[in-house]
C-alpha cells in the first residue's frame, strides 16, 4: 500500500511538468512552423538547396547549435504530446536537419574539405 501511495504522489507531482512540457511543445511548435516553412516557400529555397536557402532570413541568425537544439526539441515533442500533431513536430525537425545539412555541405565544399570528409568518412564506414 505505501508503494502506491508513493507512486500516487510522483505522478500527483509530474503531471503539471508533464502538462507544462505538452504546452511547451504546442507553442514551440507554433513559433518553428511558420518559420520553416517561410524559408521553404521563400524565393532562397525554390528547390535548389542553395547556400542562400541556408541562410534565409528566417532562420539566417541561428546558430547549428540553435539549430540542432530545435530538432531535438521537436523530435522529443513528436513523443511527448501524444494527442498532439506528431506530424508536424517531425516536419519541422526535419527541415532543420535539412538546414543543417545544406549548411555543412556548403561549408565542406567553400573550405576544400569534402576530400577530407570522404576520407573520414570512408574510414568510418569500411
């Protein structure tokens, strides 16, 4: 009987965090989509992945660090807020890997390293 006393009182006690992190998630993902989709629908992003696409304006004062944070966040809202739209968590996570990635790639390519990615990359891979 007092281990489920006990266990009342976590849940009693983790409910308002978990309704705050469901609450959270719903407004960050309020914040990220029209932005992620701006850049996406934007003149920089017409399906050319061009370096401009990786720097427009909405997303142009992000960090990667900023970034990799909000994919994290969105893909851990696509679990947490099961009632939620999963759909559109994982959309957004989505795109900012996709910045991400341009942002990379046109980094590897402008500084003459992609020979020396493929060479790290090939030793990870054989």
């Amino acid at each position: 009987m007092k281990a489920v006393k006990c266990l009342f009182i976590v849940l009693v006690l983790i409910s308002p965090a978990f309704a705050q992190e469901v609450s959270q998630c719903s407004e960050d993902l309020k914040t990220w989509m029209p932005m992620f989709k701006a850049i996406y629908d934007g003149p920089e992003c017409q399906g050319d992945g061009t370096v401009a696409c990786a720097f427009a304006a909405p997303v142009k004062n992000l960090t990667s660090g900023q970034l990799t944070t909000i994919v994290a966040e969105m893909d851990s809202c696509a679990k947490l807020d099961a009632e939620g739209d999963r759909y559109s968590y994982q959309r957004v996570a989505t795109r900012a890997e996709n910045i991400l990635v341009m942002r990379t790639a046109y980094f590897l390519k402008e500084t003459n390293q992609s020979a020396a990615f493929a060479a790290w990359e090939s030793k990870h891979t054989h």
